[in-house]
C-alpha cells in the first residue's frame, strides 16, 4: 500500500539527522571531522580594516582617506587661497597688514628665536639626525635603511626649489622694518625650520623607545617652529600670512614624506625572516 503513515516522519540515527541544522557529531553538516565548510567565507576570518583579507581575498572593511584628505588638501587648499588673495591685494592680505602693524615688537629675543629657522641652524640639525639614522640602519641591517635618510635629504633639497620661484613670482614687498624690498611671501625660515626640524623628527622616530619620548620630540618639533614663525612675525621680519603660507606648503611636504616612510616600513617588515611563511 506505500508508505502512507499518519503521523509526522521521525528522524532516524545516522540519516535525516545529518541535514537537521545545528546538528554536531556524526552525522553533522560540517564533516564528520568537524573541518569548517570549503565555501569562501565559511571559515575564513576577514581582512583588518583598511586591508586585504585572507587568500583567497575576502575584503575587508574600506580604509578612511578622510586623515590623508585633511593632511594634505585642505592645507593646500588654505595655501591656495592665502596666495590669491595675497597676489590680488584682498582683503585678507590688508587684515593681515593690519595686525602686523599692531604685533611688532623689535625685540632681540624675538630674533633669537627667528634664528632657529636660518639654514645654518636648521640644516646641520637635520643632517646630525640623517646621519645617526643611516648609522642605526645599517648597523641593525634593516632592508632598504638608506631610503629614509636619503628621502630626507631630497625633501629639504625641495625647499629653495619651491620657496624661491614663488618669491620671485609674487614678489610681496615686505614690512615696513625691512624697508619694503620684494620676496618675501612664502618665509623661506619658515619653511627651512618646519622642513628640517619636521624631517629629523619623522625619521629619528622609528629609532626611539617609549610612547612619551616619541610624544615628546614631536610636542618639541612644533614648538619650536611655533617658535620661529612667533619670532619672525614679531620681529616684524615677514607678514603672518607669509607664516601661515609656508606651513601650509611644508605640511604637504612633510605629510608626503610621512607616507613615502610608512610605507617603507611596512615592506620592510614584510621582508623580515620572522615574517614570511616556510622555514628560516
């Protein structure tokens, strides 16, 4: 007569119990080895943040450019629209006349800490930390260790490529206690001192043990160019908006650097023996 019953079917050990879902041991829809299921995403965790999952690739979750965005185009925009309204006489650039007018204070000190940013003081700094960190490289037989120093080196190179034809090209006459001679927007000081200090302080931080003594030389590295562009603003030697001009550019500048060495970082950690797969 067939299998006409009428009741439910009942599960029978060994059979239907391998397809009810949550079912463990023998039987069970995960192999009887209990081995996680060959699907892609069965039993492969996913990718940190911002990276590459496991192979084969199961994506992770897409990285912020918002940081990189503020780092570096928002400061070339502001430089963007400082020097508009510098070339074109706006009213930003008769502001910032004004309040030099009101700040200037043509006290030694001042100059003193405008000094920090000449190329004699700057650049033998800068080349004292490049030549320690090429030292610490090679000695510690870190791949690619000459590519930090030498990138420090081609980015201070940089600064009169850029500063000078844009002084040329502007040509902003400068404050009245220098009699007004022309080139003086962007602050080439500026510039060398956020360069050189900034430069050092990138490239000597690998180097350094401790949270607080990294923290420390950074906090000390915007000080002390808080410092020059204090002390050529009140010296009245340049405009603030040829200050604030030159950190602008410097801190695209440096946050390429800061990129180009964070990158190297991770290849050479990659390259590392205690990193790659298979025997030592």
């Amino acid at each position: 007569m067939g299998d006409f019953r009428p009741w439910p079917p009942q599960l029978r050990p060994g059979r239907a119990l391998a397809h009810t879902p949550g079912a463990s041991g023998f039987g069970s829809p995960h192999r009887s080895d209990s081995r996680p299921p060959q699907t892609p995403r069965g039993g492969r965790p996913s990718g940190l943040i911002g990276r590459l999952g496991t192979t084969p690739p199961v994506p992770g979750r897409p990285a912020s450019f918002l940081p990189l965005l503020a780092l570096m185009g928002l400061p070339a925009l502001l430089f963007a629209l400082i020097t508009w309204q510098v070339v074109d006489d706006g009213p930003l650039r008769r502001l910032d006349e004004r309040i030099s007018d009101a700040v200037v204070d043509p006290l030694r000190l001042y100059g003193g800490l405008s000094d920090l940013g000449n190329v004699t003081v700057a650049v033998p700094v800068l080349a004292v930390v490049i030549g320690y960190v090429a030292w610490r490289g090679r000695r510690a037989g870190t791949n690619r260790w000459w590519l930090p120093p030498l990138a420090a080196a081609v980015l201070m190179a940089l600064v009169p490529v850029l500063v000078v034809p844009l002084k040329e090209l502007i040509d902003r006459p400068g404050p009245p206690i220098m009699h007004g001679g022309p080139g003086y927007y962007p602050s080439g000081h500026t510039a060398t001192a956020s360069v050189a200090y900034g430069a050092a302080t990138l490239v000597l931080l690998p180097w350094l043990r401790g949270r607080y003594v990294r923290r420390g030389l950074v906090v000390a590295c915007a000080v002390v160019n808080l410092a020059v562009g204090f002390g050529l603003v009140r010296r009245g030697y340049h405009w603030p908006l040829d200050v604030v001009a030159s950190w602008c550019l410097c801190t695209v500048l440096l946050t390429a650097l800061w990129l180009l060495l964070s990158r190297n970082s991770r290849r050479t950690s990659a390259g590392t023996p205690s990193s790659r797969s298979g025997p030592s």
